[in-house]
C-alpha cells in the first residue's frame, strides 16, 4: 500500500510522494491527476504570483484550522502544573490579521506557540503541521517521539538544545486537542551566515567545533533514529523518504549495523517507489538508472562505506545554518529542529554542515572545499582533532551521495550537475563538463540495465 492513495473518484493509483500532495486543494494525487487538466491548482513555474496567493491562503486556513483544535485552558493548566503552579499566558493561539505574525511563528513542519510565565521564563509548545504535504499520523507520532528522544539526549550530552518537559501523541484527541513537545524556548535568532565577515565565523566555527567534539564523544551501535523519550535506543529510521505501509501498517528500515546495509536497503525502497509510481512522476526512468547505478558503485567504491562499521554517530540531517541560534554577539545559544536526525558513519556525521559549502560551486558540479570548510577544518586541527578535521576535510562524497539518493532527479537544470559531481568525486577530479559526463553516463548506464525487467516497464509507462 501507498503512504496515501489518489484522491480522485475511482482511481487506484497512489498518490506521487511530495509532488503530489496539494496543500491549496488538500487532496493527494497521482501521477496522471496531478497534472492538468485534472488538477488546475496554480503551479510556481507557471505563474508565481498566483501560487504564492493560493499557498498563503492555504497555509492561513490550515494554521486556523490547526488552532481550533487546541484548548487553551488546558494547554495553560497542563504548562502550570509542570512548572509548580506558576500561572502563564499563550501567544500565537489567535490568528492575528497581519499573515507575517503567524508566519513567523511557523516552521516547514511545525507550528510554535509561545508560553509565558509569571517569572518571566517562556518555554514553546510545538505542534506538528497538519496538511496535504505531512506524513500519515503513525509516522508523526514515531517523528515527533524521535525528536523528543533527540533533544533528551542531547541535552544530557551537554550540547545546547531546547530542554524537554513535556510531550504528547496520543493516537485520539487529548485534553489539549492536539499532539506536541513542550519545550524550553531558546534565545537568539537563526544564524545568518552569509551576514558574517571573518572574524564573527570564525567565533561560530569556534564553537561548533566543540559541539562536534561533544558529538564524536556519543557513540551508538546502529543506524537509525532514537526511538523514544523514555527509551535512549536507536531504532528504525523515521524519514518519509525510507517508509511504507504494507497491510495497513507502517514499514521502517532498519535499524542497520553497518551504512553499506543502510544505503542498499534505502535504495530498493526508493527503486519500489519509483517503480509504483509513488516517486518522480516525471522522471521515472532517470530515477531509476540513477538508484540502479548508485546500488552499485556502493560495492564497487570502497570510500562510500569507509567507516561504515559500529560506532556511530548522531547526525542533524537538515544543516544548512537556521538550525543554529546565535544572539548579537555571535555566541551560539542552541541548535534545533532536529526531528529528522538520525545515527550514520563517521564519515557522513561529521562532514561540513551544508551551509559552509559554496553552494554556486557546488550545484555546478564542483568538488573543490569552500574557503569556509577550509577554514573549520584548519579550526578542529587547532583544538587537536585531526580525526574531525580530516572528516570535514574529505566530506564532500558524503554531501554527494546524500543528495543523489532520493535526490531531486526532477529538477532537470540542478540534478545532472549535482550527479556528475559525484561520479567526479568517486574519480577523485572536478567535472569540466558536468552536462557531457551525464549524458555520457546514461548512456552506459541504458546499455547496462537495459534487460532488467523493472525498467522496461518503466521505459513502456514512459513512452505512452
């Protein structure tokens, strides 16, 4: 079965995972009605303005919506009584007529209501998302259970996150209406990197060094996502991306004892889905040469698995510099968002955070490490760990396969170069002409698959 089936009268096809889920008509589409005439939606690229329009209006109605749920009294009542009966106020429960105050308050999965005590100290109550685009209940609950496992941990690690009072995800409606993680609310504002001159970086880098040491210091015997808040053990993986329903219940990967086991089963679970349809609906075949290629160069390039043995390491999956809050000074004063964090190699773990990359020169297909990597690299050596300096350093495969694997083979502008630059990596040299090394490699890659019987179904669906 499908993460969601096709909205649409008598069609049985699944609903495309991400493309197919329309926030603005709340409905779940396959591959056929996700495009015109059947789904008249506006689309961005067609025409932007009316898209921001009709996505602003559907992201107010579903924040009402989201609200009405929530009984304040309790939520007030629940907050007071953690905290030894001081009495608190909300903010963000009404929905104020200026759309960027509720904005503000909302993330891409979560929506944030602020707690305010009598003593002055504030905690937030964050509250999943609830639209066309989010993950099934069942795997919200295990979501927001990982992340409140992650933040206990990590806090107990000593690494600055948000401190865990309270949480719910009851499969029916609770006193509160709605299910949450209670939580302390950090100060500071989300790093803005590319604002920093050198001095004010290297005072950030400074300190998130230290944080990684803290990291590498964490070890864990499997890959996987920490299962729950009374329970510190690793165990299946929690992203959408690795999960499917069979016989009405969810299916996890893992949790896995080695990243070659991880990776070859998270591409025959992206291989299915491109294969049923529930994955790049316009790209299908590509997809499919790009997973096939990738099952194999895992066993055939021995630096993709390189410290792909126990211990691992707790990664945060989305680090492109908004996770880290930074106040005026420049001082780090938390890190989070870390719903989609996850054990993995070394390798992977401790590679540069996304937003020291150049990001122009690395959609380019370039391989060669930013002026900001370098300059974190050279920061670990200084405190002596040239085993993180060294991971930072050689990470680039890592960002490479990670974002081929269940990559955004859709986007036909960004993807060839950002595939090319892996295949460069694994070569060891830059691609002068990433457009040429794609071509050339699909080629090769046809030819070799080409007898496989599930792309031949993929080449007959594609060529009607």
């Amino acid at each position: 079965m499908p993460l969601h089936q096709c909205d649409i009268a008598n069609c049985i096809h699944p609903s495309v995972r991400r493309s197919g889920s329309c926030v603005m008509c709340k409905r779940h589409l396959c591959a056929t009605h996700s495009r015109a005439p059947h789904h008249t939606c506006p689309r961005w690229e067609v025409n932007e303005e009316a898209w921001r329009t009709a996505t602003s209006a559907a992201e107010m109605d579903e924040i009402t919506t989201l609200l009405s749920l929530v009984n304040a009294d309790a939520l007030c009542s629940r907050a007071s009584l953690l905290r030894g009966g001081k009495t608190c106020s909300l903010k963000g429960l009404s929905c104020e007529p200026e759309e960027s105050l509720i904005l503000t308050r909302m993330g891409g999965m979560n929506y944030h209501v602020t707690i305010d005590f009598e003593d002055g100290v504030s905690w937030i109550c964050r509250i999943p998302r609830l639209h066309a685009g989010t993950a099934p209940a069942e795997l919200r609950r295990r979501i927001l259970l990982s992340e409140a496992a992650t933040l206990r941990f990590l806090a107990d690690a000593g690494i600055p996150v948000p401190r865990v009072y309270d949480y719910e995800v009851s499969r029916i409606p609770t006193t509160i209406g709605v299910n949450y993680i209670m939580m302390s609310k950090l100060e500071g504002k989300p790093l803005d990197w590319y604002d920093k001159d050198e001095h004010s970086k290297a005072k950030v880098l400074n300190q998130l060094a230290d944080i990684f040491v803290k990291l590498r210091a964490c070890r864990f015997d499997s890959i996987g996502s920490l299962l729950h808040p009374q329970k510190l053990s690793i165990g299946p993986l929690v992203a959408e991306s690795t999960t499917d329903i069979r016989d009405g219940t969810l299916h996890l990967l893992g949790p896995f004892m080695s990243s070659l086991e991880y990776r070859l089963a998270w591409i025959e679970r992206q291989l299915d889905l491109i294969c049923s349809g529930e994955a790049y609906s316009t790209s299908g075949v590509d997809a499919y040469l790009v997973h096939r290629s990738l099952k194999d160069y895992l066993t055939r390039y021995s630096v993709l698995n390189s410290g792909g043995q126990p211990p691992f390491y707790l990664k945060h999956m989305d680090d492109k510099g908004d996770h880290i809050l930074v106040d005026d000074e420049d001082n780090i004063t938390g890190i989070i968002d870390w719903e989609w964090a996850q054990t993995t190699s070394e390798g992977e773990a401790f590679s540069a955070p996304l937003f020291l990359l150049d990001v122009g020169a690395y959609y380019d297909g370039q391989n060669e490490l930013s002026e900001d990597e370098k300059m974190f690299s050279e920061i670990l050596k200084e405190k002596g760990r040239d085993d993180l300096a060294s991971f930072v350093s050689n990470g680039r495969i890592h960002h490479r396969l990670t974002h081929c694997l269940a990559g955004d083979i859709d986007d036909k502008e960004s993807f060839p170069n950002l595939f090319a630059g892996l295949l460069a990596a694994l070569e060891g040299r830059s691609p002068d002409d990433p457009s040429k090394i794609w071509k050339e490699w699909k080629e090769i890659a046809m030819d070799k698959y080409r007898d496989e019987e599930r792309l031949k179904q993929l080449l007959i669906k594609y060529s009607a």
